[in-house]
C-alpha cells in the first residue's frame, strides 16, 4: 500500500526492536513519512516506560533517527486516567505540527490494536501498523537480517528464564528461547533497546550494566558509552 503522498506520521517509540522496524518499513514501503518520535518516560526514574532504557540512550537513538522528539512525561505509578490524559494532549500538539497519523509496532494482539485505534479515533487521529500479524518467526529473522542490533533489557521472568537479560537479540538467541515464547515477545515476555540497524544514521555504542530485579521483572542496564553510571 505504497503512496506517492504518504500521511506524515509521528512513530510510537519505545526505544526496542518493534517500533524501530515499524519505523523502518513504514518509510521503506511508502505507507507513512515518518516525521517525529512520540515515547513515554517514566518520570520518577527518568527511563521509557516499561523498557527501563535511560533517557540517556533514548537520546541518543532519537539523534541517530534525526527526528524531532516528543517525551510525554509520565509518574510512577501511573493511573491510566493520566495517562490518557496526557496523551491526548501529546496528540493534540502532534496535530498542530499537521500530523494525523501513529505508527505503531503493534503485530498480533487486537486488544491492543484496538484500544490504540478508541484513543486515537476520540482525537481525531489515525493508526499505521506495518508490521501486522506478519509470522513472529519469520519477521524476527527479518529483523535480524536487516543489521539491526537489539539487546534484551527486559524480561518477564514468569514467562523466559532471568538468564537471557542482557542477551543479544541474534539467531542464535531465537533458536534457545523456549517454544511457548513469541520470537519477537509480543506476548510481553521481553522487551529490547535497538542500538543499530538501517533506521539509525549511525550505530550506538552501548555497554551493559547492572541486571537487577524490580516490579516483578528483570532489568539489563544499557549505558551509552561515554555516560557515567
């Protein structure tokens, strides 16, 4: 569904692997021209949300896109009134820059899509979702393929073992991750920061810090390199 005139769109990022290659297909297959970043940040911890990426290394992604970023801050914890509140009024600025569309890195879950589509209707807005229900297996190989680098920052330990935080998101880690896990964790099993790939102007030197556990999940601190800890 490619266009000579796609919609300017701003692409939900999360700073991992989905939203990067949302972001990427978006603007390769023409259904989208990507022209800002939208994320939330925990603003107690200064992190994105749920990934627990510093805004460091947020930063530093934006950069490498060369997009324009637009942060909504969000407190911990987070009742959802609040958060649609001020995501509504992200949507609403958004729209003042001419801007009327999302992309998502949504692939397989309605519920989810869903209720992106309810808040984005009732501002006037519309999703893209490019990478929707595409086989999981086959698209994280795609991905892969594609030069992106990805590590695990996030792991539900309930559903992966707390050993592949910090994991590079490789072949190698798709054929030990177990059989009732999605290979690209859209089930909420893992969360990844994207460091390099074909969306970036130049990769993110990155090292891997503490891995702790917090909230029921396994965090792999991500440090830019140069940034203190």
């Amino acid at each position: 569904m490619s266009s000579s005139n796609p919609p300017k769109a701003y692409v939900s990022w999360s700073s991992g692997k989905d939203s990067a290659f949302a972001l990427y297909e978006a603007q390769r297959s023409g259904v989208a021209d990507v022209v800002g970043v939208l994320t939330t940040v925990n603003e107690a911890y200064g992190r994105v949300a749920m990934h627990g990426v510093r805004d460091g290394v947020l930063d530093r992604q934006i950069a490498a896109l060369g997009l324009p970023a637009l942060k909504v801050m969000l407190p911990n914890p987070c009742p959802n009134e609040i958060y649609q509140e001020r995501m509504a009024q992200a949507c609403a600025r958004i729209k003042e820059q001419g801007v009327r569309h999302i992309v998502f890195g949504d692939l397989f879950l309605e519920d989810i899509r869903a209720y992106r589509e309810q808040q984005l209707a009732a501002v006037g807005m519309t999703g893209i979702f490019p990478l929707w229900q595409r086989d999981t297996a086959v698209l994280a190989r795609a991905m892969i393929d594609s030069g992106m680098v990805a590590h695990l920052v996030c792991v539900d330990p309930r559903r992966l073992g707390r050993e592949f935080a910090g994991r590079r998101f490789d072949r190698r880690l798709l054929d030990e991750l177990p059989r009732q896990v999605d290979p690209c964790g859209e089930n909420g099993e893992f969360h990844t920061l994207v460091s390099a790939g074909p969306m970036f102007a130049e990769p993110i030197e990155v090292r891997l810090g503490e891995i702790v556990e917090r909230d029921g999940f396994v965090f792999a601190d991500v440090i830019a390199a140069g940034a203190s800890t």
